[in-house]
C-alpha cells in the first residue's frame, strides 16, 4: 500500500521518468568528455579533482543510481518478462555503489624502499604539512593548494599546530611549478659566504660558496671556500699547491654536512669544524696502506692506496675512524670515549689537485684570499675580478658575507599545456608563529625542517604526501635488476620481500596480493648514496566485489532482455485462439 500511495506522488515520478534518465546519460557522455578533455590538456591530478574525485561528480552518480531504483520500484509488482529489466538496474545500482566505495576510500600510492627497509606506510598523491617533536611520530594536514592558492597580502592559510602552544603555521604563498635558488644573507649568527660570478663571451653564472660545502665540481674546473684557522695554514695556502692532494672528508655530524681539505689539517693539530665546539685532527696520513706483521703502515709515499686515521672531538665526546680512499667498505670507527654521538665520515680523492681549480681561504684575521691553479696566493675584495686563464672565463666576487644564513628562493615556472607532468613540483611559503621570530622559509613538495623551539627542543615540520596505514608490514630483502645484453637498460628487476615475516617475490607483472591489496613492482631508483631503491605501486580497491558482482549482473540482465522478446514475438505469431483472417 506504501509503494502504491509513492508512486502517485509527482516527485517519485519525476525521479522514475525516462525523460529523466536520457538527461541523466546525455549529462553523463558530457561530463566524461569534458573530463577526458582537461586530462589530455593538463593532467590526470585536474580531471580527478573536477570530475572523478569530485564531490559534485560523486552526487551526481548518486542521483543516477536513484533515478535507476525509482524505475525499476515504479514497475513492481514485476513482471516474468521484466526480468531482464530489473536485473540490468540492479546490476548498474551495485556497480554506481562500488565505484563510491572506491572513489572515497580506496587507496592508490607507492613506496619506495631500499634493501633492508621495511615500512608499514603507503604515501599517497595528496599534499599534505606535517609537523611533529619525533619523525616516527607526525601530525598531517591536508595542504591542497593549486585550486585556491595563497597570495601575498590577499589569502593565507593558518594552522593552529596541535600539541604545540601558541604555534601556528601560516601559508602565505604558493606556486603550482617552482624552481629553486639558494642564497645566503647576512646574519649575526651563521657561517662565512661568497658569491662568485663565472662569465665570459658564452658564459655568465652565479655561484655561492660556503666552507661547508667543500669542492665544487664544475665540469673542467672546480671552486672551494675554506677557513685558514692559523697562521701556518695561512702560510701554505699562500705558498700554493706543492704536490698532489691529501683529498676530501665528508662529514655528517648531527645531521649537519661539511667538507674538509685535508691539506687544511696538520697532524696532531685540531681543525675547527663549523659544528660547534667540534674539530677534526689528522692522526696519521698512509698514502699506500698496507698491512705488515699485523700493523697498518704505508708501504711508499705514493698514493696507491690512500687511508686517513682522523680524530673526531665534539663536547659530548671523541671518536677516532679509519677511512680508506678507494675501500670505503674498510672504513671504521676505532674507538668511542665520552657520550655517543651521530657521526658519519667519508674519504675521497682526486688526482690531479690544483689542476684549473679556483680556491678562497679565509685568514683568521677575516682577509680574503684567492689561487689559480693551485699557484701563489693573492688578496680578493668585493667587486674584484680574476683572470683565471680556462676558456677565457672570468671570476668576479660579487658578494662578500662574514656571517651569513642560508635562504631558500623559489622562482614560478609555467610550463607548456600537456608538459606539466615533467615540469618541477609545487612549493609553498611559510612561518611559524611563536617560533623562531616567525621568519618565513620556502619548501619544496618533499622537505622537511628541523628548527628550535624557544626552549631548545626540535620540531620538524614538512610538506609532502599524505600517508596512509597498511594492515601488514613490507620489508625490502633483496632487489635485482636484469639488463639487456651489452647494454645499460633494465630489460627485467624484481623484489624479494617479507609480508609479515612471509617471504615473496614481486616482479614486473608478478604482484603480491593479500589484505586486499595488490603490491606491484613500480620502477626502481638510486638513493643520493648511489644506493639501490625499488618502487612498489600499493592498490586497494574495496568497491572491486561490487563491481564485479555489478557487471556480472548487467550481463545477465542484458541477455535476458533479449532472450524474452523473440519469445513473445514468436508466440503472438502462433497465436490460434479463434481470431478469423480477413
């Protein structure tokens, strides 16, 4: 009786029209064409957030999906030869229900792992900030600003940081497709800084130095920018290069990198690091490291096999280390004393030392020094020129800071209709008020900060990808790659993993499925250490059942329909009851 008194009122009516299902489907060949339109323009980031993952889009499948109910409710009592007919809606109904499932909670991301590493995370194409006191533990915040972005003076976006008082995060600017420049500004507190400037008919670049960075590499030439902590170091930088370089260390303390000369360091005298309170100090120099009755001594005074025996001071302690030039894997700690610390030390070495190269140093007395090819010293000051002699290059010193901080620039990119998926990714600037003056920094889709509270305790806070659990833990044992003969490409690579302590094997068209998800193997990549990295494409798709269950119905239902009406043609014309022919 309900559904009778439903089916006379107008509204159900126009819900259960044909009228209204032909507007519907006419709407909907519309919708994905504009939609199929804008991802060939742009890309599939734009038509998802449009039309697929859009909220409007979603309604409207849902008003679809009504429209189909109402039809088929509209002709119950059902018919035998209806049959096909309310199959088809039910079917089409549970396939509508299934892609909602899968537009509002499925997952779509990566993860990308070394060997060794296991995460129980998958990073998905949705921006987000995060902060947090631990990086295993981080607070994220939807941070999707391309549609509506923040402008100078006119939109910004404020974030009251959870846990954390009186802080707030502010969003000020945006851009979709940034580059970045860094530079250096003056500052009461920081490290020394120049800004070079390389030009000649066909070149014309600006390059910062800084101590911490040690020898740059520029293709025929290389620049550096050191401290000359006393007065002997002073004197052998002026007298030049004598011979063939001891070589560089690459130093990670606390998370903080410097590059030492070691030609800097005389043995059994403390070099000062920037870290503060820290030096380094050469024990003992083998340039052809041997081992001989159990000792390690150097076998001649060519550098066959270089190694260095440095000793590591900081206030909380000292490490001695062991590093090898050419056998990094032989690098070693030797002994700890005091509070541990995180250090980490890396040796290397080129021949050739002074050979076009372009290196300032520093006097304790804060004058500026520069050499040509490891040749005598001269004095440089701001607005200086130098011949240096390669391809009629010029070295210009442009800027001159004795304490400096480094700042990071973004420049907006506008890449061509179709091109944005090669373009740079986007960047966002920000401050924090109520912590650290509230000086606003850039970042870049993937960094994150560490900075200092007023009482002296670390926050980090990020810009990346949202972050989704897993119900399983997947760890990374073994990645291989197989290339084609005589070549550099990848013709076959694959994972071995374990999934929850279970061991399997990912491939190329070989995924792992469980959980109810699919693990595939992506791509692979190098870490900045030259390491391995496999990449796993992560799927869930809980609207899948439906879908399937949907189409199957759809089929059935289809067939149906016209399995019944060849019948009922074929019975009225065997039609005998009586009727007389004219």
């Amino acid at each position: 009786m309900l559904l009778k008194k439903i089916k006379k009122n107008s509204i159900f009516k126009f819900l259960a029209s044909l009228k209204l299902a032909v507007i519907l489907l006419v709407a909907l060949a519309a919708i994905l064409s504009v939609a199929t339109f804008y991802e060939s323009i742009y890309d599939t980031k734009t038509a998802q957030y449009l039309v697929y993952k859009s909220p409007l889009f979603a309604l409207f499948l849902g008003f679809l999906g009504v429209n189909l109910l109402c039809s088929a409710l509209m002709r119950y009592p059902w018919k035998k030869s209806q049959t096909g007919f309310v199959i088809t809606h039910l079917g089409i109904i549970i396939i509508l229900i299934g892609s909602l499932f899968t537009m509002f909670k499925g997952v779509d991301g990566s993860v990308a792992l070394e060997e060794g590493e296991s995460t129980t995370r998958v990073m998905i194409d949705e921006p987000v900030l995060y902060f947090g006191r631990d990086l295993s533990e981080l607070v994220e915040i939807p941070a999707e600003y391309r549609w509506n972005p923040p402008k100078p003076g006119k939109t910004e976006y404020k974030y009251p940081l959870r846990n954390e008082k009186d802080m707030v995060a502010v969003i000020d600017d945006y851009y979709h497709h940034a580059k970045s420049e860094t530079l250096y500004v003056k500052d009461n507190e920081g490290i020394p800084a120049v800004e070079l400037r390389l030009f000649n008919q066909n070149v014309d670049q600006k390059i910062w130095l800084t101590p911490v960075l040690g020898t740059m590499n520029l293709g025929p030439a290389s620049l550096s920018f050191t401290r000359l902590p006393n007065k002997k170091a002073e004197a052998q930088f002026r007298e030049g290069a004598k011979e063939v370089g001891r070589g560089l260390v690459q130093l990670l303390l606390n998370d903080a990198p410097q590059v030492v000369d070691l030609d800097k360091l005389n043995i059994g005298e403390p070099f000062p690091l920037e870290h503060e309170g820290a030096t380094l100090e050469l024990v003992e120099y083998l340039p052809h490291a041997t081992v001989e009755n159990d000792q390690l001594i150097s076998k001649s005074p060519d550098p066959h096999n270089p190694a260095v025996k440095l000793l590591l001071k900081t206030p909380q302690g000292e490490q001695e280390w062991l590093l090898f030039a050419l056998l990094p894997e032989l690098n070693t700690r030797v002994s700890n004393s005091g509070e541990n610390f995180d250090a980490s030390l890396l040796y290397t070495r080129e021949e050739n030392k002074g050979d076009r190269s372009l290196e300032l140093g520093l006097t304790k007395q804060g004058e500026l020094l520069y050499r040509v090819d490891g040749k005598q010293a001269k004095p440089i000051a701001q607005g200086d020129t130098v011949k240096t002699g390669w391809m009629n290059l010029q070295a210009e010193l442009v800027t001159y800071h004795p304490k400096a901080r480094k700042e990071k620039l973004m420049k907006e990119v506008h890449p061509k209709k179709g091109k944005e998926d090669k373009a740079p990714g986007p960047a966002i600037r920000m401050s924090i008020n109520g912590l650290q003056g509230g000086k606003p920094f850039w970042l870049e889709r993937g960094d994150i900060r560490k900075m200092m509270d007023d009482s002296g305790k670390e926050l980090y806070i990020g810009y990346g990808y949202k972050t989704v659990l897993l119900p399983f833990t997947i760890k990374l044992e073994d990645f291989r790659v197989g290339f084609d003969p005589g070549t550099q490409t990848a013709a076959t690579y694959e994972s071995d993993v374990l999934v929850d302590e279970q061991k399997h094997t990912i491939a190329m068209n070989e995924p792992y499925e469980g959980h109810g998800y699919k693990v595939f193997q992506a791509s692979f990549s190098k870490s900045g250490a030259g390491v391995d990295v496999s990449v796993f494409s992560v799927a869930n798709d809980p609207g899948i059942e439906l879908k399937y269950i949907g189409s199957i119905l759809l089929i059935v239902g289809i067939i149906i329909m016209f399995y019944f009406k060849p019948k009922k043609r074929v019975a009225r014309g065997n039609d005998t009851s009586g009727a007389v022919t004219p």
